[in-house]
C-alpha cells in the first residue's frame, strides 16, 4: 500500500498506541493530524515525527468525549492539512 503524501487524523496520539501509529504512518511518509487531551504530549511527539521523518504533522487538543471539540479539531486540522484521506 502507498502511504507516502497521504494525509491521516490519529486521535489518542499523545501516548501509547496513538503515538505508536503516529511513528508507523510517518515512517511511511503520511502527513499527520494529531488529536489527544494533553498540549505537552502532542508538542513532544510532533517534534520527533518532524526531526526523524521529515513530515508535516499538526495537533490540536480535545476530549474525544466531547463531540464539539472533537469537530473542532477535526475541521482545523483538515484546514491545517488541506485534506484528509
């Protein structure tokens, strides 16, 4: 499967398998969109996806719990991103 210049939103990013699947995707070139409660955790991770993959990754926070938030982050990461697939 190619992977490399698609575009993808992975929520729960900021730790543990999220982050997991976010070094998977960027390791095969995917622009990424992260979403997680906690701004430090994103930070972190978005720092070492662009030093070690050379990608394009942006985040923003929200509690997937809370279904406004969740549009929100959605509708400015696909800003951000220019489209997601």
């Amino acid at each position: 499967m190619q992977l490399h210049n698609q575009t993808a939103i992975i929520t729960g990013a900021g730790k543990g398998i999220g982050a997991a699947t976010a070094h998977a995707l960027a390791r095969e070139g995917v622009q990424l969109g992260l979403v997680a409660r906690t701004a430090a955790d994103l930070e972190q991770l978005q720092r070492e996806l662009t030093d070690k993959y050379q990608v394009k990754v942006y985040f923003a926070t929200a509690d997937i719990a809370d279904r406004s938030a969740v549009e929100r982050a959605v509708a400015t990461l696909t800003e951000q991103l220019g489209r997601v697939d």
